[in-house]
C-alpha cells in the first residue's frame, strides 16, 4: 500500500495561506471601498483602476470561499 493512501484527506480551508489570502482579499476590498466612499464624499473624481481593483478583489475572494463543483478537492 501507498504510503499516502493511509493519510486522511486533506482540507485545504484548515491551511494557514488559505487563511491568510482570505483575510488579504477581504481587507483590500474594505480599504478599496473606505476610499471610493472617501473620494465621493470630497467630490474628487473616482479612478477606474480603484474599481476593477474592487471588482477584481471581490471576484477573487469569491471564487476562493465558493466550494468546489461537485464537493471534491482539485
């Protein structure tokens, strides 16, 4: 028998980088959105590249929380 066949199966959501990106992309898509509402409040125009900042943030930390299709681990 493999040596790894004996192993349990491992959880990716129990690693700590899992741990780690998950709070880097939900902290960048708080700071992202404190300075759009900052600019709106000042009147000062809103840069495109802070909303696909957002948008790109929030897309990536939406595809990392989303289960797997089919309940397996790739």
């Amino acid at each position: 028998m493999d040596e790894t066949s004996a192993l349990p199966p491992h959880d990716p959501e129990q690693t700590p980088i899992y741990h780690t990106v998950v709070r880097f992309l939900g902290a960048l898509a708080v700071l992202n959105l404190g300075g759009i509402i900052a600019l709106a409040i000042l009147g000062r125009p809103i840069p495109d590249i802070l909303v696909a900042l957002g948008s790109g943030s929030l897309g990536a930390l939406a595809g990392v929380l989303v289960p797997n299709p089919g309940g397996q681990n790739r």
